[in-house]
C-alpha cells in the first residue's frame, strides 16, 4: 500500500531524468536546463503565485474527476463542463454588468457550478438510461460546447464596441474574483479548490456514499450485491465532476482572463485527467499532483525564454510523467517472472 | 601669489577635466554595456513552423538577429490567461523591447506595460495604446487585396470568386471589399462568395471551406486564413487560388497565381534599433506596399505577360499613392453611397469598416 502511493513519485523522478536525457540530445545542458524547467518558474513570489494561479483549475477539476474514476465513471470531457460553465457564469455576469452588488460574484459562481453540472447530466443520463458509452458521449459534448462558447462571443454576446472581434465585454469589477495581493493574479478561486479537497476527503472517506463510490469502482458486481442504486450513484459523481470542472472554468473568466473569450482554457480539463491519476484520486495527492504539472507549464515557458528550448517539451513531460505513472503500476502490481524450462521437464 | 593662482586654475581645470573623462568612461561603459544587453521578446500564437502567420514574424525576428541584436521568443501562447505572464516573464528578465504578434494579446500587453515604464512593447494588429511604452503597428494588406481582385477578376471564367474568411472584423471586411472593388473594375459581372470558418488556422475547416466554395462555382479560391489548406485543395481541384501571409508557391505551384506577403522584418529591424538607442517613441504605424510591410509573391507565368505587366503597374501605383483601394464611388450591398465620387476612404473609415460594398453576397454574420 505505501509503495502505491510512493509510485507518483518515481514516476516523477524517471520524468526528470528522462527529461534530462532528452534535453542532453536536444544539444542542452541537463543540469542547467532542468533547473530552469522546476526552480526557476517558482523563484520568487510572483513565479510561485502563478504556480497557484495555474494548479487552481487543475486541481478543481481533477478532484470532481476523482468522483467519477473512483467509480468506475469514464468522465473525459471534463473540458466541455469547464467550457459550459464559463458559458453560464460568464452570461449571468454579463447580465450584471455594469452594476454593483456582493452578491453577484457568488451567483456567476453558482451559475459556473450549474452549469458544469447540466452539461456533466447529460453522458450520465444517456448512460443511466439508455446505457450509451460515457467515454464517448462526454468527449464529444468537449467540441458541443466550444461551438456554442464560438457562436456566443461571435454573435449575441460580443461586445458591441470590440469591432466584431471574437470576445465579450470585460466583466464589471462585482463578478470579478477579489485578488489576494496587489500586484498578483492570485485570487479568491483557490479557497475554492480547497474547499473542494476538503469536501471531497470528507464525502469519499466520511460518508456513505463515499462507500458506495469506492465499492463500485472495486467491483461493480459487489455493489449490485450490496443492493447500491448504481444509477443515482452514477448521476451523483457526473454532477459532482461537472459542478467542479463548471467552478474551474468559472473561476477562470472572473479571475485572470475577465471576459469570455474562444480560448478560455489550454485543455485544462484534458490536462486535469493526468493529475488526477498522478494524485492516485486522492484529495490530498491531488494537490500535489496539480502543483507537478502546473510547473510543467510553466517551466516550459521559462525554458523557452532563457535556453529557446521549444515550448512543446511542457507537453513531452505531461505525456511522459503519465507513461511513467502507469508503468510503475503495471510492474508494481503484476510480478515479472522470467520462465525457464528445466530439462526433466522437457522430457516428458 | 599669481603664479599659485595660476597653478590651483590649473588644477581644478586637470581635476574637472579627469572628473569628465572618467564620468565619460562610465558613461561610455554604461551604454556599451547596456548594448550589449539589449534584447528585444517576441510572442507568438502559433508554432514557429505554421508557414502563414507566426512563419512570417519569425522571420521579421531573425531579421532583427541578423542585425546584432540578441532576442528571445515563445511560440504557441495561448490568447487566454498565460499570454499575461508569458509578456511579463520576458519583461522581467531584461527583454528591453517586446513584441506581441496576436490580437489578443491586446490587454495582457497594455497590463504589463503598465507595470514596467522602462520597457518598450509593440502590440500587432490591437487599437489599444493605454501607456506611453506601447505603441501598435499593422500592415494595408488589403492593397495585396486590390491587387489579387483585380488578378482574379481577369482569371476568372464562371464569374464567382469564393473568399475563405475568418472572422467578421474590419480587417477581414476591409479586404473582402478591397478584392471585391477592383475585381469588378475589370470584370462587372463579378459575384464574390464568402464562407466563414471562425479560426484563423484549422486546415480540416478551410479544405471544407475551399471545397464548398469551388463545388458553388467559384474558380478562383482565396483565403484569410492562416493554413496551407485552401491552396491545396484548389491545386488538386484544378482551380486557381492565393497565398496568404508567406509566399506558398510550393504548396500549390500551379494553382497558385501569387501570395500576399507579410513583410514585418524592416520594422522589427527598425524599431529594434530605434529602442536600442533611445529613438523609440508610441506609434501607430499602418504600412503597406509603399514601405514594404506587405509584398507580392512571384506571379505565375499562367497569368500571362500582358496581365503581369498591368499587376505590377497597378503595384507600383498603389504604393505611390497614385491609385487608392477604396476609391469612389463605392456602394453597400442596398446601394446606398459609402464613398462618393472622386474621394477615397479615410483611415478612420477603412479602420472601422463593417459593411460590405455591392457585388458580396450574403450578410455579414452578427
């Protein structure tokens, strides 16, 4: 059991050599280039609040994920609940532009979660009740929810003095997220995070269905036995996911970026299903996890700019720390046995 | 006493002139070094290898390379929340001159801007100059626009000339009406055809685009958009077609008649040098065939001489300023004067432009 937790982190560790080895054939020192990939980005305070700024999502994302993996619950289109989210908050806040009030920071918010959990509804639904394949479903409403976001920011929403370019207007300063410090961009949406780890850790190892979640996701059969009503357990964790993943994108429009634009997010939700397995779908590990790979985008922009090592290396060590991760599973859990045949044996 | 008078002026006059001398060699360290220092950012939205847009900047960067002075770029930053501190790393390690060659970099650019008064910042294609360090810069690529109307209208046979477009900006607008207006000079009958793909680079939507288009008719393909596709798709439906951004002859050798090319080296190289020592002012520079910023591929032999000759007539008289694109009288779709005779559109108009001129069909999507 500790050597499935320790598991990450060898990945992580053979990520680093790997990552080494490549950046030595690129004709780079691996040291330097390494430093400048995992120290340099978090340095000072600034590099270490983007750091947060960049985990926040990621983390929101991978612990509503966890829900569904844990389950047996393929989510993969985390993304188009991110997007339909963003979609939702950011017109409630374009409803409320121009005018002032605190509560309308928590109704883009709650607006954000429902409408993740809407667009999250659907894979479950067609699963539950006409038993489609969640994998596929959801992965397709990812490109079902970019059109419309495309259609939105092109037509009705844009923003009447942007000269037709693709975006809405900038969010009015009561539905932005309040920043923590002059200065940075760090804001209220990692209290959200938290209280996602911490609701989460709560629900999976404090409460029943937690155990129903973890009985299903063990065996399937057993849970049937059990007399769990899989369906509404099915519903639930989509909801749970897509509730968070709506948070995340949310958290994203009225944080750094202000308005609703066609690239709200660099495939977070994509992005989040690595963090989520890195985190073993444990509330805590996915912080860490979340603050691996957030350093991973960050450190490849750091890299770019002092070596002008190219910037797709971000994704080779996303990739790679996955391939890792699995790998270790698959020698931690089978035994590698190498059969010799003993001449008695063959004789007979 | 007179000769001591004499000697202390002859000292203080030593002592203020190695005061000088040494003030000088600081001074003259100092500049040398923070030559030696310059460096100048660039950010790009796509990879460096797109051959359209982001191709053409970084070749306007190792323009700037070529001139001695150090840079620095990051491709494929996405528009979203990481273009802020993707500008504001490259502010803060010592780029002294950053170039933002996205749209959407507009805001992140004037933000960090803001916050670091030292450092100049060159947005592309953006309205917005909040501080006196950022100053915006583009190119009149409907000039090229002109030019390849006037091209296509010649070329044609069915009268229909399919224009791939990205998104409804004035830009975009500005050079469906500048191809539109001088294909009908030379061909009345001319209809232009419009599909509208919303990105700026999907090969799989600007084929489909080209397909449509040609399957509606049209002979002649031409994009705004940034991919290889379009021209491909024409070459292999054996129909005619344009370049955009770099000169993509060699994705399309025989369909292809020439290419508008995005010629930003002369002011990357310009601007670079300027900042480096001390000229740099906020501009808003707009420039077209005349200084160079937008330039024509080779023509192909296929247009035969006599057109060749009056393309590169009509080239030379754009860039005098002898012909203007917009000349009126220019009609809207409902017939109504935009332009009236004998004037030509202003900057402040073609700038804002959201209407089509007679002879597009379809609407403007809204």
């Amino acid at each position: 059991m500790a050597l499935y937790f320790f598991t990450p982190f060898i990945a992580i560790i053979l990520t680093i050599l790997g990552g080494g080895i490549i950046f030595y054939i690129l004709g780079f020192n691996p040291i330097e280039a390494l430093k400048f990939y995992f120290i340099t980005p978090i340095s000072n305070l600034y590099g270490f609040s983007e750091l947060l700024l960049k985990a926040t999502p990621l983390c929101l994302i991978a612990i509503g994920l966890s829900f569904c993996f844990k389950s047996n619950n393929w989510n993969i289109g985390a993304e188009g609940q991110l997007t339909f989210g963003a979609i939702v908050g950011g017109g409630v806040a374009l409803l409320f532009y121009n005018q002032e009030g605190f509560y309308i920071l928590p109704l883009v918010i709650l607006a954000g979660a429902i409408g993740g959990m809407i667009f999250a509804l659907i894979p479950a639904i067609l699963k539950t009740y006409f038993n489609t394949n969640e994998i596929l479903v959801s992965l397709m409403l990812v490109y079902v929810s970019k059109l419309i976001l495309d259609y939105l920011v092109v037509g009705p929403w844009s923003n009447p003095e942007g000269f037709n370019f693709p975006e809405t207007r900038q969010f009015s300063d009561s539905s932005r997220m309040p920043l923590l410090f002059e200065g940075l961009r760090i804001h209220a949406g990692i209290f959200l995070a938290l209280a996602a780890v911490m609701l989460s850790w709560f629900i999976l190892y404090k409460t029943y269905l937690g155990f129903q979640i973890k009985v299903s996701g063990l065996s399937l059969k057993t849970a049937k036995y059990a007399g769990f009503k899989g369906k509404t357990m099915i519903l639930v964790v989509f909801m749970i996911s897509g509730a968070c993943a709506g948070l995340a994108g949310v958290g994203e429009i009225t944080g750094p970026i202000g308005q609703l634009h066609r690239m709200i997010s660099p495939d977070y939700g994509f992005t989040a299903i690595i963090v989520a397995f890195l985190g073993r779908l444990n509330p805590f590990g996915i912080i860490f996890a979340s603050l691996v790979v957030a350093l991973t985008y960050l450190g490849a922009e750091t890299a770019q700019i002092f070596l002008q090592i190219p910037k797709y290396t971000g994704q080779v060590f996303q990739g790679m720390i996955l391939f890792f991760l699995l790998a270790s599973d698959y020698l931690l859990f089978f035994k590698v046995k190498i059969l010799s045949l003993k001449k008695n044996e063959l004789r007979h | 006493m007179l000769h001591k008078k004499n000697l202390e002026g002859k000292f203080k006059m030593y002592k203020n002139f190695f005061r000088y001398l040494i003030s000088a060699i600081f001074l003259l360290g100092f500049s040398v070094n923070s030559n030696a220092d310059f460096k100048v950012g660039f950010v790009y939205v796509g990879p460096t290898g797109d051959h359209g847009w982001t191709f053409q900047h970084h070749e306007g960067r190792n323009a700037v390379e070529a001139a001695g002075i150090k840079t620095t770029f990051v491709e494929s930053v996405p528009e979203g929340a990481d273009a802020e501190r993707v500008i504001r790393q490259l502010a803060q390690s010592g780029h002294d001159l950053i170039f933002t060659t996205s749209f959407g970099y507009m805001d992140p650019t004037n933000k960090v801007a803001k916050d670091f008064p030292n450092v100049k910042f060159e947005h592309a294609t953006g309205y917005k100059r909040e501080h006196s360090n950022v100053s915006t810069y583009s190119a009149r690529f409907y000039e090229g626009r002109t030019l390849l109307g006037h091209i296509a209208g010649k070329m044609t046979k069915t009268n229909t000339i399919g224009y791939i477009a990205s998104f409804p900006i004035p830009e975009v607008i500005r050079g469906i009406n500048a191809m539109t207006l001088a294909a009908q000079k030379v061909n009345p009958n001319i209809k232009t055809k419009i599909v509208w793909v919303f990105t700026w680079y999907d090969p799989g939507k600007e084929a489909e685009a080209a397909q449509a288009l040609i399957d509606q008719g049209a002979d002649v393909i031409m994009q705004h958009t940034d991919s290889t596709a379009p021209v491909q798709t024409a070459e292999k439906a054996g129909v005619w077609s344009f370049g955009q951004a770099s000169d993509m002859q060699r994705f399309a050798p025989k369909s292809i008649l020439t290419s508008i090319i995005d010629d930003w080296a002369p002011y990357y190289v310009e601007r670079a040098i300027a900042a480096r020592d001390g000229t740099w002012n906020q501009q808003d520079t707009w420039h077209g065939l005349k200084e160079g910023m937008v330039a024509m591929g080779p023509y192909n032999s296929a247009m035969g001489a006599d057109l060749v000759k009056e393309v590169e007539q009509l080239q030379k008289d754009l860039a005098s300023g002898k012909v203007h694109s917009f000349t009126g009288p220019i009609y809207d779709q409902k017939g109504n004067i935009l332009v009236a005779e004998g004037k030509v559109a202003d900057d402040g108009m073609l700038a804002g432009m959201s209407v089509y001129v007679k002879g597009v069909e379809g609407d403007i999507p809204k």
